[in-house]
C-alpha cells in the first residue's frame, strides 16, 4: 500500500513537479525585483530629500523632485525589463527572437518619435544643469518671456502682453537667461551735439546718487553707474551708454525710474534732448551767394 503512494506521489512529482519549480523561480524572481525596485526607488527618495533639505527656494526643491521622479521611473523600467526577460526564460521561451523583434519596433518607434524622445532628454538636462528655473525671465529661440514652469516635455512661458508660449524641449538649441545671478539695466542717453559731455556725465552720475539713496531702490542697485563712454554719433545726438548692476528681474523697473528722474535733471540743467531734424543747405553760387529760386522757397516756406 505504502509503494503504491509512493509510486502516485513519483509519478505526480513528475507531472508538475517541474512546474512547481518553475513557479517558484518565478516567483523568487518577481519578489526579488519588487524588493529591488522598492529598495531603489526609496534611496532615490531619500537622496531627493537630503539634497531639497539643503536647498533654499521652492524652485530647487521641485527641480530635484522632477529629476527624482523621473530616476525612479527609469529604475522601475529597466528592473521591469530584466524581469520580463527572465520569466519568460523560466518559461522556456526563446528570449533571442524578441529582442530581435523589440529592437525592429523599438527603432521604427525612435525614428516615428524621434521628437518625443528628444524633448525628454532635452528637458532632463535642462533641470539638472539648472539652466532655466521657474520665474527666470528667458528667450527660446523667438520665444521670450517669464518662465512659468518647466517640465521634461516643454517649457512654459508667459509674455509682457500675456500670452503664454508652450517651447517643446528638442526645439531649444539656446537659452538667453535675463535674470541670472544678476542684471544689468544698460540705457544709450542722447544728448544734444551742442552740449558738453563731460557735464552731461556729471548730471548722469548725480541723478544715479541720488536714485541709490532712495529706500525703495537701495538694495535692488549693486553697484553705482557704470559709464561706458560715448557709444556713438548719432544723425541727430551723441549718445552715451551706461549701466546699473541690479538685483535679478529688477533692471526694467530700475531702467524706467532712471530715465524718468534724468529727464526731470536734463530739464532743469537745460540740456538738450534732440529730436531727429534736417538742416537744409540751399547752395551758393560762384560769387559766394545762394541762388534766387533757392531764396525765394525758403522765404515761401
């Protein structure tokens, strides 16, 4: 009786003793992915979290949580992946022919989303070399404005009029950051050709004293006027360029104030701001004199 249970327990045992196995190496497989994966995935969090902890503005904070997010993705993809592959090895399927296959699709795929693809990597790099951060005032290409938010997939960005502009990543090939670190407000002033520059820069650099005095703008100036000298001759001025060192995104409101409280000065001081004009040259004649008809239209007009 004994070797007949034995016999149905050998003969069971080789029915689905192979399959039991089987099932148990998937097993062990999948649980030891799960707790990989987690295990990952949960130092990953921890690292986000130690470095956003360091971190002073909300801006950094979710910039390491977008690069976080999508390290955790990658690690679940790549671990999935493996384990796919190795179940299905397990099931004695040949795992040759679909790499083969995943790697015809995988390749139709990259050329059909070549974009998409590009646009993830494009937007990973910019967040983890801090190029761009949310209220940076930045062009893209023929896109300007103030950035709103900034993903893997576009940049969002808010014009002076309003409008918003959605910048796909793999179309940005440079990025112009206004308002990093610092700002400059540079401003060309024309003058007159009868005015004396030297007093003119005088006037200048005393409306810039007294503009870094005021409360409201003693902290966003960092440094007293910079003048860079005469820039140009102008049709109708000499203009001089100049500067202010200023907080970041403040070199606007900074320009505006400037330029308001000079024009006040150069009125006072009454010097000349020109406005285009022609000067009309009626010609002479041998004798030094200028032609009748030349005469007679001046005196008409």
């Amino acid at each position: 009786m004994n070797d007949t249970y034995l016999e149905i327990a050998t003969r069971w045992w080789g029915v689905f003793g192979g399959f039991a196995m089987v099932a148990i190496r998937i097993t062990v497989i999948v649980i030891a992915a799960w707790l990989v994966t987690g295990l990952l995935q949960r130092a990953v969090r921890r690292l986000r979290e130690r470095i956003a902890s360091r971190m002073d503005d909300r801006e950094s904070s979710q910039r390491a949580e977008t690069l976080g997010r999508v390290v955790r993705y990658l690690i679940a993809v790549v671990i999935s992946l493996i384990t796919s592959m190795l179940v299905l090895a397990e099931l004695g399927v040949s795992v040759a022919p679909i790499l083969g296959a995943a790697g015809v699709v995988g390749l139709a795929v990259g050329f059909g989303a070549q974009s998409l693809v590009k646009d993830y990597f494009t937007g990973f790099f910019l967040l983890l070399e801090n190029q761009i951060r949310q209220g940076d005032v930045v062009q893209l290409g023929n896109h300007s404005g103030s950035v709103e938010e900034v993903t893997l997939r576009y940049v969002q960005l808010r014009d002076y009029s309003g409008n918003v502009h959605y910048v796909p990543n793999s179309t940005i090939t440079t990025v112009i950051n206004m308002t990093r670190g610092f700002s400059n407000a540079v401003m060309d002033i024309g003058v007159a050709y009868r005015e004396n520059v030297d007093d003119v820069m005088t006037v200048m650099r005393e409306v810039a004293a007294q503009m870094r005095e005021q409360p409201a703008y003693r902290d966003k100036i960092l440094g007293d006027l910079d003048i860079a000298g005469v820039e140009s001759w102008g049709d109708s001025a000499v203009v001089i360029r100049c500067r202010f060192r200023t907080l970041p995104i403040e070199q606007w409101g900074v320009k505006r104030e400037y330029l308001r409280r000079l024009k006040s000065a150069f009125d006072a001081q009454g010097i000349e701001i020109p406005y285009p004009h022609m000067t009309v040259y009626a010609g002479q004649d041998r004798d030094g004199k200028a032609p009748a008809f030349a005469l007679r239209q001046l005196q008409e007009n």
